[in-house]
C-alpha cells in the first residue's frame, strides 16, 4: 500500500511534467530528439522509482538524473515552449530539496 504524502504528490507532479516535456520535445518538429528520447527514459523511471521499490537507482539520483535532463533539454532548446520545462526544473527541485530534508517544513517532510 502506498503512503500518499505531499512529498509523494511533489514528486509526481515533477515526474508527470518531465514526462510531457518530454513527450512534446519528441512530437515537435525541429526539435532535439535525442534530448527527448533521455528525457522521456528518464522521467518514465524516476516516476516507476516511486513505487516499486526494485528500481536498481534510488528516486533520489533518479531526480537528479531528471532535472540534469531538463536543464540540457531547456538549453538545447528547439521548438517547444520554455514554461513546461522550467516547471518541471521548480518542481523537482523543490522536491530534491525537501526529501534530503536541506529544508524542514513541519507536515511536508
């Protein structure tokens, strides 16, 4: 059974936004596939890291592995909008943030 918790709800509101990031960055034309292709493998298994517990990495350096792939792919650029992705990058941020607990907010961790 899965615990639902604000930290979980970050986190997958982070990975769901990587994920269509992602997912536009593959569809638009003239756009890096490449960085999309990591982008989407990447979210998909940061996402996957939440609740099955057999992932070989922890959800911790998959995030990290995320935001590293939405910095690339913001810089990259192409011809997908920039709010998307920068949400992604605040969101998991924040997330990666709280759950070393670098800050503590009484009831979110």
């Amino acid at each position: 059974m899965i615990t639902l918790s604000w930290l979980l709800l970050i986190a997958l509101v982070g990975g769901v936004l990587a994920l269509v990031d992602g997912i536009w960055r593959l569809r638009a034309r003239g756009g890096s596939t490449v960085v999309g292709v990591i982008e989407v493998i990447v979210a998909a298994l940061f996402l996957l890291s939440l609740f099955i517990p057999g992932i070989p990495w922890g959800s911790v350096v998959l995030g990290v592995a995320t935001l590293i792939a939405l910095v690339v792919a913001l810089f990259a650029g192409g011809r997908t909008g920039r709010g998307v992705t920068i949400a992604a990058i605040v969101v998991i941020a924040i997330w990666l943030v709280l759950v070393n607990r670098w800050l503590i907010i009484p009831g979110i961790n």
